[in-house]
C-alpha cells in the first residue's frame, strides 16, 4: 500500500445507478463526519463515470464523465468502486483498475462468483485489496464475518436466504395462501422482482452468493459451475400447507456443506423446522446461518438488497482499506478469500451424492393398496418413512405426502422413478428436500 | 508491528480456566492447519501460566508456571492472551503485557467496561493491539460487526439479549410458567448461573457489554457508571402471561439508543413484539439488533457463552493479529473501539429522561370509579392509554394491566407515585419498558 502522509482517500466511482448512486450520497452526506473519524483519513470522491449523465446528480465532484476507464486510469484515484454490474465492460474496468495498482471494491455477484479466481490473481500480483462485502447479502457484514470473525472455525455448514425477491414471494405465498404467479407479478410490480426474474427465482442469483461464501467458508476456489441450482417456480400453495401440518415452513436456501466424502454447494426449495429463527426471517430480508466446529451456529440477517443497505457494505470496505492506508501496510491485511493457501483440491460432491430428508407429494389415484407399494419401492431402496399425511379423497386423485428420514438422493430420484411409474400414480412428485440444522 | 520475515507468532496465554482451556485446545487442536492457512503464520503457544499446574493439561508446552507476569515479560512472547478474569490482578497483567510492546486479547468485560479507557491508551502508546471480541456475546463476531461492517453508518440504537443466564431464565419462566426462584435454581445446578447470581440477573454483566457497544457504536469513551442497570427479579409469570395475551415477549435488554437530547445506555426487562426476531432469541443464546441510517436493522445471534464459542472470538483476533504482523502493518488497523476521534463531550441521558412506552400492572381493590381515578392521573402527566386489561376479579385484588403510549419517564414516575398513593391501589405497581423496534 501507499506509504502516504496526507490523511485522504482519493475515490473513483464507476457506475450511477441504485448501488452508485447511493454510495456517492452515503459519502458525501450527513454520515461523512462519522466516516471520517471511523476512516481516520476523509474520503473523497473525485472522479465519477456515469452512462446517463446527470449533472445535478453528481454536484461537486470535479471530474464527471461517461467513460469508466477515464476513472481507473486516473493517476490520483487510489480506490475505485464498480457499480456498474453485469459482465461487461465491469469485468475489464475491474481488472484494468487492479492491473493500475487501484483498491477496487465491488457489489458484482456475478462476476466475483464466475470470474473471482482470475480477478483475484491480478489483485493479489497488484498487491491491492480487491473487496466485495456489498456481493452477498446486501448491508449485512457476512463476508467479514465469514473471512474474519469465524476465522479459528472449521465451518461446518452455512445455509442462508440470499435472495430478497424469492423470499418475499414465499412469505407471500404463505403468509396469504396465495399461488406463485399471483405473487410474483405482485413483486415485479412492487419493484422487488425484474421484468426478467429468472436469475432471482431460479436461484442463479443466490447460486452466485452461495459459491462466494462457500469460498471463504472452506477454503476452495469459487466454483460456480459446480453449485446445484433449483427455482421456486414449483412450489404450491398446498406443499405449504402440508409442510405447515408437518411443522416446516419452505425456504429457497443457498447451503453449503462439508461432509467426510467432500464439499456440497447447492440453491434450492428446502422444509425446516417453524422452531428455526432463519424460518421467521421474512419479506425481502436474508439471514445466512453458520455452523463452525468451535462457535456452534450463528446467525446473521437484514436487508440483503436496497442501494442505501448495499451501499453500507461497500462504504464499510472502503473505510477498510483507509484504515489499511493509515496503518501503512505494506500489503492487504485480508486474503481476499480469507485463505493465504487455499485448498484447491477439495472435492465437490454431485447432486445425486449428498444425504438429506425428502417432502414427496405423490399424485395417487384413490385405489386399495397404492401406499403399500410406495412403502415397498422406497424400502427397496433403503429409504425409511418418518411421516404420512393422507386426506379424505375429493377427487379421483389423493396427494399423498411422505417425509423420508435421512437418504441418499441417488437412492430416491431411483425410488421416485420407480413410484412415477405405477399405473397408480397420476403424475410427477413434487420432491422438496428437508433440513434440520443444529443450533 | 514488528517486521519479521519469520512466519510465526508466539503467544502466552495467562489463566487456564473455561476461557483459557479452550482457546489452548483450539489453538493446538484439530483446526491448527486450518488457523494457520487462514492465519498466513503458524501460532505456537509458547508460555502459559495457571494458578492450579496441572502438567497433562498443557502437554508440549515449553514454558509452564503459575506467574502472569513470568509470560508478559517473556521477551518471545508477541501476543499475551488474557484469560484470568476479574480485576486484579487482570489489569496489571494486561498493562504490564500492554507497556512490554505486546498484543493484548482479552474476554474481561468488566475490565473493558470499567477500566478499558486507561488500557486503550496504554496499548496506543506502545503501538499494540488491545483486542476484546469474545468480552460481548460470546461466539458471535459483534465487535467486529460494529466497529468494521458497520462502519459507514451512523448507528440510531442497538438492543441486544447479551446475558445468556437471563435469557434462559427469562425461557424457563415463559415456556414452563414457572416462578423466577425456582427457574434460578434450576440455572444454577445445571451450571448456567453462578451461586451468586447477581451480575447475571441485576444486569450488571449486561450493562458492562452494553457499555462496551455503545462506545463503539457512537464513538465515546467508556462510561460504565452512567448505564442504566435494572434486573429481572421482579419478573412474575403473570406479567409474561399479560404481556403474551398484548402480543408481546418479555426479554432482558441492553439497549443503546442515540436521539437528538442525547445518548441513552440501559439494561432493564422490556416487553417486545413476538413478531421480532428478537424475541425468538430463546435459552441461552445472545443476539443484538443493530439499526443504522444506511443499512437499516441487522441482527446477528448465536451462543453468548461457553468455553469453545468464547475461545472461536479469541482466537479470531488472534489470526487478525497475525494477519496484521504478515502485511507489516506499522501500526494497528483499527482503533480499539472503532473511532480515530471520538466524540468526548456527548451527553448520556439520565434514566428520567427517556422517553418510550410502558406496561403496568396496578394492584388495584375491585371499587367502582378505580379505573377513572387512574386514566385521570396519567391523563394529567401527558400520558395516554393504549390498551387496557382487566379481568374479572378473583379476590379482592384485581390487577389493571395497562399499555401506555410514549412518555417521558419522569412524567411517568409521577404519576406512577400518586397512583400508588391512592387508597384503592393496594401495593407497588409493576412497571415494564416496551420497545417497538423498526425492523
């Protein structure tokens, strides 16, 4: 780092949209006397690169213009915030800022999760702090709470809601016994959902999330093309219902797991307990709980999306890398992953591979003996029922709804088949797997 | 920071109890390799003192003895680990390690509360780290989470469960309806209160963590004797019973709230919405509730006690030392309790000058016109009725349970002693403080 006298931190900002925007007001406004005794040094921001230029919008800054790389090759600006999101140049004014020997500090989920590695490698060969705080969870501090506060742990486990969106359609759907569409044409018009919601709804955007935590939760590389990905599209208000009646609520989780045959990461619909605070985290909000072998589980929650709770975690990075400023550390305090050796080795267990519990609703035809053959495939296969709910038929045909002790997936997508199969058996099961985390 | 090219830190570890007796079994344990890849350098423990020597205990440990001050002035030792507890001789160790030129962690709230001001100035002085993570909410990296992932903010309250004997005292009662005499002794023959209790259910214990936020979150000194500190004796199963039919819990708070008259630091039973998180923090487990100008409310929970969650923070700053002595710092990164410049002169507010809403429970005779007579007075001292209860009586007292909407506690003391002085109010009333946290 700079082995300055001047107690200032010049910043760039790339990028004037939610995130930007609010990052700009955050610092120029009535937190910056606050900021500055925290920072020990005052922020500036002296350059600012805007696609729609709006001069009301960036009052007092001296420089202002359209084009990102202007900012990054600007030899004064010592810290550069990318706000700009998606692939596209934010990938290159990245990676350029770095290569100039700039801190950068990012909300970019996407690019951490899929590019990280080699935008890290150039950071690290840069010796600068490349940070993303605001890439996970929105305002709440998990990343430093991961990379840090843990750190003497071996985490187990963390399983967290990481998508606003996804949770305020579930809340809804439950809270108000409603059906998916319904809900989340609602959310779109309430802003809390895109015109294009599949990265939020499929869990792509969680998935994105759940590869950078399980990074610093283990030690890996990211790895985003081996995270396990499922929406919420599937979900109905009657596997609600019968989860309520079973005491579960359902949750679209991001869960990472290490077991003694390798490291599981994968997004998708999930029964636990009503008992679980991470159950009773609603709305738009996220909560990621961690399992560490010496601390137990902690848990960690709030607005995980917003300009001014996103613009809070990148504020909170770069009064970090003003501290690192003041102490005069000749290289960043923090892996950026939290590992100064990494293990890059570990294994990524498939699907099919992983233990878990099962909620099936199983379309069966109201005949004599169907559950006693359901009964028989699944011990076949070694899977032991924990629960049966069965109701009074209103139509020809009657869900019958199962919850499994704990199975091997391979070992149920094969019973599944096999169930799917029978002439009694009208259509496809609604598979939803089911967690109880320790406490 | 010392400039070693050498990859180790060397640390001494005073006091072999819970606290201490953990963090030498994380340290040399299974996670070591994990510690040391996150770390950046190995951490070899390389003094230890206890008072009672027991040889197995610190098998391949060079340096055993029973005198502190043999490990501060060990001149190998980079990082003495404070682990004593109490008063004295704690602070002597802690200055004299301080004065040596070593890093300093420490889990003694009570020093940090009462005496953290000196030894913060001392550690300054030297250019050392005084760090004390695992002094508030055990496990849970709160410290941290002030001081560095809330850093842009400016904090507008916390309010935490920071004392896990009261909490699961408070549990017992609610969930069992059980008196608070009984629930102690249960606490205490399984191990979780002391058989001098008072610390823990006074709030004393509370208010020396809570005192140790607030400076952190408002940046101001240290002011342990100005916190507000009321216990939870007087708690009856009747009044959790009432509190649940208004939708509320009742929870042992430390609160920590900034309005525009001034700072408020109080621990007292308050009454909260079931609807919060927080009120669903049960047993023996920690949580605060943290709301800030950009990030809004975050809550962060999990075990506030117990030897490995406490030694899980110990460690931690620990690896953050270590961090700093690999990146060369030449100076700490951060300032002991967040602020390069704090604010000296702000104004904590007495107790008789806050203003919230309050619970009561009035012991009144069953007379025609009581209920009048009490409205009257309170609507004399500006104080309006949000809800009432009032049950059909079954002796000749009947209690009047009333909700009051804000008001200034002096006003309400008022009126609480002429309401007392009433010849239809048979005894004492009960008073409770209700918060309704913005999430």
């Amino acid at each position: 780092m700079e082995n300055k006298l001047d107690k200032e931190v010049k910043v760039g900002i790339c990028g004037l949209g939610t995130v930007g925007g609010a990052t700009l007001k955050l610092l120029t406004g009535e937190n910056s006397d606050e900021i500055r005794r925290r920072a020990g040094a005052s922020i500036s921001v002296s350059q600012v690169a805007t696609r729609t230029l709006n001069h009301s919008q960036v009052d007092g800054i001296p420089c202002v213009g359209t084009d990102p790389f202007a900012v990054v090759n600007d030899p004064s600006v010592e810290v550069v915030i990318e706000t700009i999101g998606g692939y596209d140049p934010a990938y290159q004014v990245i990676k350029q800022a770095l290569s100039n020997g700039k801190h950068v500090i990012t909300a970019n989920k996407a690019l951490i999760a899929e590019r990280g590695n080699e935008l890290f490698e150039v950071a690290q060969k840069s010796n600068v702090v490349l940070a993303f705080e605001s890439s996970v969870a929105g305002g709440i501090p998990i990343i430093k709470g991961l990379r840090e506060g843990l750190a003497a742990n071996k985490i187990n486990w963390l399983a967290g809601i990481i998508n606003g969106t996804g949770n305020f359609i579930l809340t809804k759907m439950t809270s108000d016994d409603r059906q998916f569409n319904d809900v989340l044409e609602e959310a779109q018009t309430l802003g809390y959902a895109e015109a294009d919601p599949t990265f939020d709804i499929e869990g792509i955007d969680a998935a994105h999330k759940l590869t950078i935590m399980s990074s610093i939760a283990f030690g890996i590389p990211l790895q985003f093309d081996k995270t396990y990905t499922e929406g919420i599209s599937e979900i109905t208000p009657e596997d609600i219902s019968y989860a309520d009646e079973l005491g579960y609520k359902i949750k679209h989780l991001g869960i990472a797991n290490r077991s003694l045959s390798g490291i599981e990461m994968r997004v998708h619909p999930t029964l636990i307990s009503k008992a679980q605070l991470l159950a009773n985290v609603n709305g738009v909000e996220n909560a990621v709980m961690i399992n560490g072998n010496a601390v137990g589980s902690t848990l960690y929650s709030g607005p995980g999306a917003g300009g001014d709770a996103t613009a809070s975690a990148v504020v909170a990075d770069l009064i970090d890398i003003a501290r690192h400023k003041i102490a005069r550390s000749e290289s960043p305090i923090y892996p950026s992953l939290g590992y100064q050796t990494m293990y890059e080795d570990a294994q990524i267990l498939n699907i099919e591979d992983i233990k878990t519990e099962y909620y099936l609703r199983i379309p069966a035809m109201d005949r004599v003996g169907v559950m006693a053959k359901i009964s028989s495939i699944l011990q076949t296969h070694g899977i032991s029922i924990e629960a049966v709910i069965q109701k009074e038929p209103i139509s020809e045909i009657v869900p019958i709804i199962i919850l499994t002790h704990l199975a091997r997936e391979r070992n149920l997508n094969l019973a599944m088949n096999e169930i799917e199969s029978l002439e009694e058996v009208a259509g496809a099961i609604n598979r939803i797997r089911v967690e109880s985390f320790e406490v």
